[in-house]
C-alpha cells in the first residue's frame, strides 16, 4: 500500500491550508488505497486572519503545527521528523499558508524562502524519484525549491504575475483550468490550480482527484 505525505501549513484559506483542497486531497488518496502521513512545520504562522472579516489581528499567535491538526483530527507529524524513505510520495495542498508559512512567497514573491525543513524533504523525495503534488498557489514554492538547475513544468492556473514568478524562479508555468492537471513526467512532479480560479468545490475536486491518481500512477513508475 503507498504511503503518501501531506504537508499542511495551518488551518484556513487565509492564513493556513485551504480546508477544501487538504480534505479533498486526504479523501480522493485514501479511494485510491493510499495511506497518508499528515504533517506540518511546528513554527508559528505568519500572522492570523480573521476569516469573517479578512482583518489580520494584531495580538494572537498561532502555531503551524497545532492548526493543521484540527484538519488531520489529531493525527500528524512534526516536518521535521519525517524522512523521504518513509514515504512513496509528497503532496502539497494551498491555501495562503503554502504561501506564508511554508515559505515566504506572499510577501517576498520571487525572492521568497522555504522553510528549511520542507525544502530538505521536497528535496529527498525528488532525490529518491518519488512523484511530488502541488495544488493552489503551492506550484509557486516548487519554482523555489528546484529553480534553474532544474526548471520543472507547473501550473497554478492562469494568474499573469504569479505565473510570471514562477517562471522568473526557474520554472516553466502551463496555463491550466482548474479541473485540470500539469504532468511534468521527467521530473515526477503533478500540479493544480484549483481554487487559485474562482472555481465551484465540485471543479476544485475534479482536479484535485486527477492530480491524486496521476501521482498515484507515477509511484508504480
């Protein structure tokens, strides 16, 4: 049975995973018979949004780690212990966390950084030629990782500048609908848009569940 890695980076759209793709993405791998590792770096958030009103507030502090559990219902691992040979594969949900917490892309754009133990294992897995998914706005830390050594094909939709950024970092942005996928098969790497277009759950789905089962199939490469 593969076992497959999922990194979230909080709870909620705005400052954390976006709970639609990380629940999508955790439903659609375990209809293919696939069993997850949940993880997330145990680091604070960059900030806290209130998701009623998008303000940021100004005095609370929220841990990483501590947020994505209420999607993984208590069931995850520290990033920092998990090692590229306990898993079969490694899959990035989006949301602004993947964004701001896993690295700095939000507010530093191309000249973002990774946290370093999420770029350590994205790093091993690819050393290994383990698949790695991307969804949302998580293609763009990808670009980051790999850069001009190795100028993987991503998507994250059809965002001129976003998708500018990702080609300044090295990588090679494809234009994409959200219930569709960007294969990059020389480099086992499978990405997403889903709700970096204003799309419905039901096409955000269609996507996600194409990106979960062409990771699937690369695994068995």
């Amino acid at each position: 049975m593969a076992k497959v890695g999922v990194v979230l980076s909080g709870c909620g759209v705005y400052d954390g995973s976006e709970i639609h793709e990380g629940v999508l993405t955790l439903y659609f791998l375990e209809k293919a018979g696939a069993t997850t590792v949940m993880m997330a770096p145990n680091i604070d958030q960059a900030h806290v949004v209130n998701h009623l009103t998008g303000e940021v507030s100004k005095d609370e502090k929220r841990n990483v780690l501590a947020e994505s559990a209420r999607i993984a219902r208590g069931n995850i691992k520290d990033i920092k212990s998990v090692r590229a040979t306990e898993i079969d594969a490694l899959i990035f949900p989006g949301g602004y966390g993947a964004a701001k917490n896993l690295c700095t892309f939000a507010f530093d754009g191309p000249d973002c950084k990774v946290n370093e133990d999420v770029a350590r294992l994205t790093k091993d897995v690819y050393s290994l030629a383990k698949p790695i998914g991307a969804i949302c706005i998580a293609p763009a830390m990808m670009a980051r990782i790999f850069g001009d050594a190795t100028p993987i094909e991503l998507t994250i939709g059809t965002d001129k500048d976003t998708a500018n950024a990702i080609n300044i970092m090295g990588g090679r942005h494809i234009s994409c609908t959200a219930a569709n996928i960007v294969i990059d098969s020389k480099h086992k790497v499978v990405t997403t848009p889903a709700y970096m277009l204003p799309v419905s759950i039901a096409e955000a789905a269609e996507g996600i569940e194409k990106l979960v089962k062409a990771v699937m199939d690369l695994i068995k490469r």
